[in-house]
C-alpha cells in the first residue's frame, strides 16, 4: 500500500508537471505577424506612439517572445501616455516596472504622482485628446494587458491598477470624442507691437483675430465658418472659410466652399501653430488669401500614409468669383519619411481675361525634417506670376531650448522676374517663441530685410528697412 501510495504520489506529481509544461509552453508560443498583437504593435509604430522607437512600420523580427511583445505593449502605453495629456504622466510611470515596486516611493517619486494627478484632476473638465489616440486604441492596450498579463506581472508592472488606469482614460477619451461631435466655436487673437523702420511711428494693434464654429450636420457632413478681423484687410470683418466636409469613402473626403488651399506647409498651417509670426514673403505674393472658392479632394489610405490632393477653384481668393470661364487646378501629394516628410504640388492657372490675360502657375517642393525638438523646414517654387518667371524659397530651423522656449531662424526670398536683375526681396528673421501655457504665447522677433532697387514699386515702401515685433498670441 506504501508503495502504491508513493506511485501514485509521483504520477499525480507527473501529470502535475506535464499540465504545467504544456501551459507554460502554450503561453511561450511566439507572437508572429499574422498574431493580432503583433498587427497592433506595428500599426502603433506607424503612427509613432511607441515610446523610443521610431515612426515607420515595425521593423522587429518576424517572432516575438511574449516578454518580447509585453515589452512592447509597455512602450506602447508610455508612448500614448505622453501625448493623452490629462493622464499621461501617470500612465508613463505605470508602464514603467521601475515605478512600479512596492517599496514605499522617494521623495520625488511622491511628487512626480502627485504632480500627475494634480495635472489629470485640473484638466478633467476640458475636451482634448492625444495626437490621433482613439479609445479603440486604449481598448487594444486593455486587451494586450489582459493577453500578456503573467509576463508583465514578472516584469514587476502593477497590472491590477494599470487596467483600471487604461479603462478609465478609455472611458474619458469616450466622452471627450462625443464632445468633439458637438458644434464647437473657437479662435484666437494675436496682440502686436511693432517698431517698424517702414513706418512713421512704433504702434500696438491687432494682428488677426478669428472666430471659428463648425460641427457634424449628420455621420458623413459637417461644416465650419470662421470670420477674420484683420489689420491687412483694413481692420474689416471678413469671411475666411466657410465649407461643407463630406465624407466620400473610407480613405477619402470632399470639401466644398471656400477653404486653405492644399498646397505646401505654410499654406496649410493654421496661424496660431506657426512659429514665425508670418508667412514667407513668396507666400503672401503667390497666394495672397491662402484661401479661394471651389472644390477639394482628399485620398489618404490611413495615417502615416502618403496624401492625395486634388482641387477646382476660381482662382481670385476669398469672397470672389471668377473674372473668366477658365478654372484653376492644383494637385498635391504629401509623403511621410522615416525623418519627417516631403511634399510635391502643382497650381496650374490664369489670371483676367482676353489679352490681358497672364499664366499664374507655380510648382512647389518642400521637405519637414527633424525631431520633436528640432526642426528643419523648406519650401520652393517656381513659376509664372504677373506674366513673368518667378522664383522663391525658404528655410527655417528652430530648436527647443527650453521647455516652453523654442528659438528659431528663417530666411527667405522671392524674385519677382527671373529676366531682370536687382528685382528681389531677401528677408532674415531671428525670433523666439515661449509657450505661456496650453493656449496663450509669447513671441519675440526681429527682420532684417533687404529689398532690390528694381522691385515691384507698390511693395517697396512697406518693407524699407527693418522690424522688431512683440506679439501676444490666445488660442480658446
């Protein structure tokens, strides 16, 4: 009977180990490219919201480890962590094993928490979210956690309050996103003072100040409308955008009415985003309004994915119809690179009518590189204008000194007929940009600005000499 019981024992012990073999060898499968995990880690490279890894597609080994792939989806919550700002901090550290210990925490340990917290509880009531962060995407990681929750246990994250951590930002972002589906009104206003050698007197006055609503109308429309005091247009109230978005497909979109035109960087970032508080000259000769009536069309197969524009327009700019029967064309691609992107556009068009009539084409090329902290941006055209060959480019490169200061460097320039000499404009401008806090910003620059004896009379006197420019800027 001893020795019955001892066989028994040591089958019983047997089949013990060998259920524990084999659930220890199901959870040590590897995770291959065909594995949901692994489809989601390499969308989330993509898009660059894996902490300390490059953007572009995941370049790792066809097979990952489970502690391979836990790894991963810790990088991947840190990474998102830092761009959904209200819980970020916390996030980060979550997904981080050396915050996750049980000894009781250091001083700074204490006070980056509670920092955190104190930051997540004061911007709960405002409706913002991460840099194309869905809670789709915080639902993947909850089920990623749950897959590899054995290996990250080991790995020392405190998994428990990591899933209640991730479910309650998804359930934010939620709310935040039904938020976004509501009308919304927005806008900014940018306060100057000038010291202007072009000018008689230095002055204070207001730059732009925009009004913006916008909202759905129905699951595939919406609109927006966004109304412009502005100094240049003699301090009158003018529509700028008013257009109707509808949705054409999964990777496409139509734009009717009148809107930015798909060209280039500084044609389609919004004024308040950009660093150098105007746009190059070259910019403001060749599409003055930046805007014009007509019809867009958007092709992009997802994100981080190349760009297609194409676009109808009158041709004259904002609040204008057309003086002819001959409608302006633009077409324009937006490529990604491992280290920034490239954009490409043509604008084929004409300007009045019968003899008078002129060619107003122009071929852009421009490149974003760079860093988050560090940038290096170009654009150059070439084309007609005015019945003449024109040429202008421009190259800024700014630099995050600081955490809320950015200095930056910019010069550009235009030549206004490519067959005649001394006819161009050359302006450098240094600047320095500090970020107040979320919406309101302080920029500081100055122009040196040089100006050919031949050039276009009418623009001579506004730009003789240089210019010293303060400028308070409030988004809401």
């Amino acid at each position: 009977m001893k020795i019955t019981g001892v066989v028994l024992s040591i089958v019983a012990i047997s089949l013990l180990l060998f259920c524990g073999a084999v659930s220890y060898a199901s959870t040590a499968e590897p995770i291959t490219r065909e594995h949901w995990a692994y489809r989601a880690i390499d969308n989330w490279a993509q898009r660059g919201l894996i902490a300390d890894y490059p953007v572009g597609p995941f370049s790792g080994p066809a097979k990952l480890t489970r502690f391979e792939a836990a790894s991963l989806t810790l990088r991947a919550i840190e990474g998102m962590g830092r761009e959904y700002e209200r819980q970020g901090v916390e996030i980060a550290q979550l997904a981080n094993p050396s915050f996750a210990t049980e000894k009781p925490p250091t001083e700074a340990e204490a006070k980056t928490e509670a920092q955190a917290k104190e930051k997540a509880e004061a911007a709960a009531a405002t409706v913002e979210r991460g840099a194309g962060i869905s809670p789709a995407d915080f639902a993947l990681l909850e089920k990623m956690v749950a897959e590899f929750r054995t290996e990250l246990a080991e790995m020392g994250t405190k998994v428990d309050k990591l899933e209640t951590l991730l479910a309650s930002t998804r359930q934010r972002l939620e709310v935040v996103e039904s938020n976004l589906r509501q009308h919304q009104i927005s806008g900014y206003i940018q306060f100057r003072f000038t010291d202007d050698k072009a000018k008689a007197n230095n002055t204070f006055f207001i730059r732009r100040a925009r009004l913006s609503v916008g909202g759905p109308i129905s699951p595939k429309v919406s609109y927006k409308i966004q109304l412009q005091l502005e100094k240049d247009s003699g301090s009158q109230v003018a529509i700028r955008d008013a257009y109707i978005d509808m949705v054409t497909g999964k990777e496409s979109r139509l734009r009717a009415g009148q809107a930015v035109l798909p060209i280039g960087y500084e044609l389609t970032e919004p004024d308040p985003d950009r660093l150098d508080p105007e746009r190059s000259f070259m910019m403001d000769r060749l599409f003055p309004d930046q805007r014009d009536i007509g019809v867009q069309w958007r092709w992009q197969k997802k994100a981080a994915t190349p760009a297609l524009d194409l676009a109808v327009v009158n041709g004259n700019g904002i609040n204008t119809t057309d003086e002819n029967d001959r409608k302006d064309v633009i077409a324009a691609i937006n490529a990604p690179l491992p280290f920034g992107s490239a954009t490409l556009a043509i604008y084929h068009g004409r300007s009045g009518v019968g003899d008078d009539a002129t060619a107003k084409d122009r071929l852009l090329a421009g490149i974003d590189i760079g860093k988050k902290n560090t940038e290096l941006r170009g654009e150059y055209i070439r084309g007609k204008d005015r019945g003449e060959d024109v040429m202008g480019w421009y190259a800024r490169l700014s630099q995050r000194m600081t955490k809320s200061g950015t200095p930056f460097i910019k010069y550009d320039t235009f030549d206004e007929n490519l067959d005649q000499s001394n006819d161009f404009f050359q302006r450098w401008t240094l600047g320095w940009v500090e970020q107040l806090d979320k919406n309101a910003r302080l920029t500081l620059a100055w122009e040196n600005r040089h100006i050919g004896p031949r050039f276009l009379k009418s623009d001579l006197d506004s730009y003789r000499g240089n210019l010293t420019m303060l400028q308070l800027q409030v988004k809401f």
